[in-house]
C-alpha cells in the first residue's frame, strides 16, 4: 500500500539544489558546493561524485534515453555526463549569465537553459551552439520546461509570471 510515509533520509554534505533520479537505483544531487553527488536511492549510501563545475549546481536533468545528466550551475555551464562512464562529455558556455534551469528536449538532442539575465536559450546539443535565444523576462527565470513534442517551452520567472514559447 502507498502510504507516503518517509523511507529514507540521505545526509549530505552541503545543501542540494536539484536532484534526478538515474537508472540502476542512482539519485543524483545538485549542491551548493560544485560537486553532483551519486546515490544509491534504497540504501541511501554514497556512490561517488562528478566533478567539473566551478560553483554551485542548480539543476540537473535525466537524457530522455537514460544515459546522459544534464547539469547546469552559478559558473555560467551547461554540462552533459555520460552516467555509465560517470565523467563529463560536454562543457557548453551560457554566455554571460548564471543558468537556474536546463532540460533536455523530448529527442535529447536539444536542451533549453534559463537564468538570471532573463533569457531562454534553447540548445543544439551536437554542435554546443545556440538555435535561438528569447529575450523571455525582465527579471530572473528560475525555471524552464519542454512540452512534450518539444514544439513549445513553458518559463517561470520572478516577474510573476509563467510564459509559453513556440519553439
């Protein structure tokens, strides 16, 4: 019976930011400090980390194949992971901004990034170079989302407003 109970409490060692669920029982965590923390999800026991980003991680997102992390941080990058190797293998530069949000498109060969300038980029993930870049608010985008099919995007900024993109 689903009861919403908690089943587990994992301690870590700096505040988490973002978390996404990996095949084979991973979890992994986004925190303060720059490292992506690896976790076995039922036994709560550490797994190792991912190390590149310079500063703090604010979002990670699971490739819709399930091999790849998608993370983004403070340092103003975009970075993908192959999970079963668990090291880096792209490292795109988000011009002059922090990035808060970045998801990969339903295909997994597009990603969007949101951030503190207030654009939205969306991504071609092979060539690391921007599609388009949408002038998306006046103020920080904290979060941004594929629809599926990936022919629009939703934004949610401290504008107090949430935004749909044709893409």
């Amino acid at each position: 019976a689903l009861t919403g109970q908690n089943t587990l409490s994992i301690k870590t060692p700096s505040p988490v930011n973002a978390i996404a669920f990996l095949p084979n029982g991973m979890l992994a965590s986004g925190h303060h400090d720059p490292f992506i923390r690896l976790w076995d999800f039922k036994k709560g026991t550490s797994l190792g980390k991912l190390e590149g980003h310079l500063m703090g991680i604010t979002s990670l997102d699971l490739s819709p194949d399930g091999m790849q992390l998608l993370s983004a941080g403070i340092d103003k990058t975009m970075r993908i992971w192959s999970i079963t190797e668990r090291k880096q293998i792209k490292k795109i530069k988000v011009n002059n901004s922090q990035v808060y949000s970045a998801r990969f498109s339903p295909d997994g060969k597009s990603a969007l990034t949101a951030g503190k300038d207030g654009y939205i980029i969306h991504w071609d993930l092979i060539n690391g170079k921007p599609i388009r870049k949408i002038d998306a608010h006046d103020q920080i985008v904290w979060a941004v989302a594929f629809a599926a099919g990936g022919r629009f995007a939703v934004s949610a900024s401290s504008d107090d407003q949430a935004r749909v993109w044709h893409l």
